[in-house]
C-alpha cells in the first residue's frame, strides 16, 4: 500500500526504530525486527488501522440509515404520532408497558409487517453489532502482522461477546 | 386547552426531535472525555422527559456504543487510539461485562452505588492533582506490557509534536477493567469513568492517549452487556433512534475537537463530569 500525504505520521519510520524500537507498537518490541522489517511493518499496522476505522464507519453510517429509514416508516403509518395538536403523548410509547420487538422472532415478524419501530430495532442491532465485527477484523488483524499473542488475546474477547448473546438468550 | 402552544401535549414527533438534539450535545461531551453519552442521556430521560429507569439504562447503552464507533472511526485513522492497549484490556472488561450481568440479582444496588460513588469522588481528586502532569514515561519494566509491546506513540495536533509514551502498571489496569466491565454491566452507567482513571493514572498513558483508547473500548463492553438488555425489554425503539442518530453526529463532531484541545483542558472537563457522575451515584446509594 502507498502511504497517503497528511495521514502518515510526521515522524519518519527510522526514528521509532532508534528510540528503542518500539516506537509505534507493531510488535517489533519482541521479536527484534531489522529495519526493512520494521519499516514494512509499520505500513502492515497503518493499513490495519484504516480498516478497523473503515469498518466502524460503515457500521455506523448503515445503522444509522436505517434507524432513520425505521423512523420515516413510524411517522409515516402513524400520522398521529406528529400532528401539531394531537393528543397522542410520547409517554404511550416510553412506559415501562409499551410493547416492542425484544427478541429475534418477534423482530423478524414486526419486520414482515412492515413496521417502523422493527426497522429501528433492526439498525440499533447493527449498531451493537458494530463493535462485535471491529473485534473479529481485530482477530484478523493481528494473524496478518503475525502477531499470535495479541491474535489469541483480541480471539477470547470475540469469544466472550459471542457468548454474551447465547447466554442472554436473544 | 389545545390552543395554546405551552399546553399541548408533547407527541412523540417532539419526543423524538428534541431528544435527538440533547443527545448530539451528549455525543460531543462523551467522545471528548471518552465516558459515552450515558452520563448525559440517563438523568435527561428520567428528569425531564419522566422515563423508566429501566428503558433509560437501555439508552444509555445504545449511547455508549454509538458514541464509541462514532469517534472510534476517526481516533483510530488519527492515530490517537492505542489500538494494541484497547484490545488487550478488553480481556478484562468483557469478562467483568459478562459476569456482572449474571450477579445483579447478588449484590445489593444501593451499596454498589454508594461504593464506587466513593470510587469515582477518590479517582477525580486524584485526576485533578495530576492536572499539570504532563510528561509521558520514557521506560517501563512492566513485563507484560514489554511481552505486548504495548507501547506507542501519537501525533498531538495542540502541541504540533509526535509523543511517544511508555506503558506500565498492566496488572492494575487489568484489575481496574476488570472492575469497569462489571459496573457498566451492573448499573448501566460508569464503564468510561473508570476506564480514563486507569489507563491515565495507572498505567500513565497521555490523557488524550486514554480518552480516545476509552472511547474505542467502550463499545465493545457495552456491546457484552446489551444483548442481556436487549432480551429484557430494555431497549425501547422511540428512544433508542434519536439517542443513537443524535450521539452518533455529536461525537463525530467531538472527535475533531479532542486533537486540537489542551491535554490539561481534557483532564479539567473530565474531572468535572467525574465529580457529577459520583455525586449522583452517591444520592443513588444513600439518600433514601
């Protein structure tokens, strides 16, 4: 990969190598790394960085979309919900008895219908699951800098969040 | 009675659109100071809009998680995330996520909010003595930081300066995550308030460094406690779309501000958020 002009540290690579050499955490700090191997490091990591910040931006840009597409769709069936003089109070929809899709079935069949609250469900669900795929292209990651150790630790966080959604029985 | 335009009824159209603004507000705080918008979100929907506590710890977990890939995004291409140093103590706070989702039938609340009340009041006084500090560590004998080469360093836009820092005191870190996980589990709320104390005292990585490693983080241990909330009923649809369309613009705002902030400014704001996090959690435990 070419380095991209104003993204790249300002710092030149050698340096992070003089000080010690483990300038920039690429793993170098272990395994004694000649600089050639540093250098092309380095470039492994910034890569890794661009596509851990491209995956979080595409979650959120999505999540987002459809949250408002869900939003559009409720006002859209509920014509009350907005009127200026109306006397539907929000309070019906945030009481501690306002029904909404808790579970994946009833997601599943509130999106069947059509129905605007599902589509917003369904966007916070890619919202939560956003970070859940940032770990996994995390896992990925470090097995491309041929990091193991961080490869096994960023895989039993993976491990724990997959859990997570098991044991809460969605 | 319809008439008049201060006594009409607030339909969930006006739900939606103020709450969406108040909560852009709560996404540039909490990409700032790396705490989530939680510490917004949870007191405006119980005070003034009259929310079950229940659906608003439910938001504040959607909050939680929009703010941290909101500014995630743009932390990690600036190079401001320490990436080896965020994933690493995930270890620790997704297992206390998880623990602390299966023990809030075990322990009381009240005293859990009194405690780190306690806690939180303990950690911002120490935060605000350490305002000055400014002076990364330039060695480490801290074995498994060496072991991960958990070191790094970042551009710092304020300062026009590449700053290369030290890490130590993992083992405390570990600990301290560990605690963070399981109160966001337990109370919905403080994960990042405990998350920026131990990764800028403990382990003396830069106020920024921690601010932006916490965001990154909190995503993730809030993501380990949501799927329990989710099947609970917790995570209302009305409320959960304009915190999470508002928080996401805000801190995609926030994350441009942090770069170019002073690092004793960070601190100073963080401090003052911390002091009111506390002392509601201490009105939480002890008033009756």
């Amino acid at each position: 990969m070419t380095s991209i002009p104003g993204q790249e540290s300002p710092v030149p690579v050698g340096l992070s190598v003089a000080d010690g050499g483990n300038g920039t955490g690429s793993g170098r700090g272990r395994r004694n790394l000649s600089p050639a191997e540093a250098a092309l490091m380095d470039e492994k990591v910034r890569k890794v960085e661009l596509v851990i910040s491209m995956v979080l931006r595409v979650g959120v840009v999505v999540s987002g979309l459809i949250i408002l597409a869900g939003l559009g769709l409720m006002f859209a069936h509920h014509a009350a919900y907005m009127a200026l003089r109306s006397g539907v109070s929000y309070k019906v929809l945030t009481s501690g008895a306002t029904q909404f899709p808790h579970s994946l079935t009833a997601l599943g069949n509130s999106l069947a219908l059509g129905d605007g609250r599902g589509v917003v469900v369904l966007g916070v669900m890619v919202l939560i699951l956003t970070p859940v795929l940032r770990v996994a292209v995390g896992v990925l990651s470090f097995l491309y800098e041929r990091d193991i150790p961080m490869a096994s630790v960023t895989f039993y966080v993976l491990v724990v969040l997959i859990a997570s959604f098991f044991l809460a029985g969605v | 009675m319809y008439g008049y335009v201060y006594n009409r009824t607030v339909t969930p159209f006006d739900f939606v659109i103020s709450l969406a603004l108040v909560s852009v507000a709560a996404g540039v705080l909490g990409s700032l100071i790396g705490l989530g918008g939680g510490v917004v979100i949870v007191p405006v929907l119980t005070l003034l809009y009259g929310v079950d506590i229940r659906l608003a710890i439910g938001a504040s977990i959607v909050s939680v998680i929009a703010t941290s890939s909101g500014a995630a995004a743009a932390y990690v291409r600036e190079r401001m995330t320490n990436l080896r140093v965020g994933m690493f103590l995930e270890i620790a706070t997704t297992t206390g996520a998880l623990s602390g989702a299966y023990l809030t039938t075990l322990l009381p609340t009240r005293f859990l909010f009194a405690f780190f009340g306690l806690v939180l009041a303990y950690s911002s006084f120490t935060t605000f003595k350490r305002r000055h500090v400014a002076q990364p560590l330039a060695v480490s004998s801290d074995g498994i930081a060496n072991y991960f080469d958990l070191h790094g360093s970042y551009y710092d836009p304020a300062e026009d300066q590449e700053i290369a820092y030290k890490v130590t005191g993992t083992k405390l870190g570990l600990f301290l995550m560990y605690v963070a996980g399981l109160v966001s589990a337990l109370l919905g709320i403080g994960s990042g308030a405990l998350k920026v104390p131990a990764m800028d005292g403990a382990m003396h990585l830069p106020m920024k460094v921690s601010s932006a490693t916490s965001n990154f983080m909190i995503g993730v241990t809030a993501a380990a406690s949501a799927a329990v909330y989710f099947a609970r009923g917790q995570i209302d649809p009305i409320i959960a779309a304009p915190v999470a369309i508002g928080v996401l613009a805000g801190a995609t705002v926030g994350a441009r501000v942090l770069g170019r902030v002073a690092s004793k400014t960070v601190r100073l704001v963080f401090v003052v958020v911390l002091v009111i996090i506390s002392l509601e959690m201490l009105q939480k435990g002890l008033l009756p």
